[in-house]
C-alpha cells in the first residue's frame, strides 16, 4: 500500500507542477489565448540576444529584410528566420540561424536552445516541447563589408 500511495503522490505533484506552469492560461475564470506571432517574437529576440548569433533566416529571408529595411516606414521583421507552433499548453519552435565564423556551433545550439526555452515558457506559461535549430549560414566578416575609403583626389583645376 505504501508504493500505491508514493506512486499517486507523485502523480499528483506532477498535476500540479502542470497546472502550476499552465494555470495562467487555463483556468476557471476564463482561458488566455497567445497568438504565434506572440511566440515567434519571443523567439527571434531570445535567438539574437545570444552571442554567436548573426542573424536569423535563410538568404532570401535575409535579403528581403534589407530591402525592408530601406523603406521609410517600414520595420524590421523579429520574426524572421522564425517558425512555430502553438497550442494550448505547449508551442514548439524551428530556428534558422547565421553563426558568427569561428563560434563552437554545438555550444552555441544549446545556449540559443535555453535562452529562448526560458524566455517563452517565463513569458507565456506555455511548456516549449522541442527547439529545432537549423545553422544554415556562417558570416564572414571580409573587405567587402567594411566602407572603404576614397583614394585622394586631385583638383584638375587650380
């Protein structure tokens, strides 16, 4: 009778850890709905806060967010390079990263993986069942990216 009773109360610890973690959106009182695109942010700005990250995207996702941002007006995408999906209690997220040349990969995964894990379980109660990351570029910073300088220019005139 002792295992029945630690097994059920171990069960019921888990119960409540659940409602615990999903009580804020679920409860008597009414059920809180968060958007994707809610989470999608969340994520993108979890990703880039890491060291090692880039950017976020694939190169044409990248290439249209430049044109972006050179329209007056117009505002970046966070999302971008960002999908995910939500249900009730748990969302699930797929990154694409562009890592900085010379950042162990691997660590950098994990380190991305917890940040945004956190940031959206802390800020939606929502429980992040998997983080899938996909590195599918490595910036190289090179000649071409640094403004270059003007050789001197002679007056013809004088």
């Amino acid at each position: 009778m002792t295992s029945t009773t630690s097994e059920t109360s171990k069960a019921v610890e888990k119960t409540a850890d659940a409602a615990n973690r999903n009580g804020a959106l679920v409860t008597d009182q009414g059920t809180t709905t968060i958007a994707d695109t809610v989470v999608q942010k969340i994520a993108g700005l979890a990703a880039r806060e890491v060291r090692g990250v880039y950017d976020l995207g694939g190169g044409t996702a990248r290439a249209i967010g430049a044109l972006r941002d050179r329209i007056p007006g117009a505002s970046s995408s966070i999302g971008q390079g960002v999908s995910v999906e939500v249900g009730e209690k748990q969302a699930a997220v797929d990154l694409e990263l562009v890592v900085d040349y010379g950042v162990a990969i691997a660590e950098l995964a994990r380190a991305v993986r917890r940040n945004v894990i956190t940031a959206i379980e802390q800020m939606t109660g929502l429980e992040v069942v998997e983080v899938n990351i996909n590195v599918n570029d490595v910036y190289i910073e090179d000649d071409a990216d640094q403004p270059q300088q003007q050789a001197p220019t002679r007056d013809r005139v004088q």
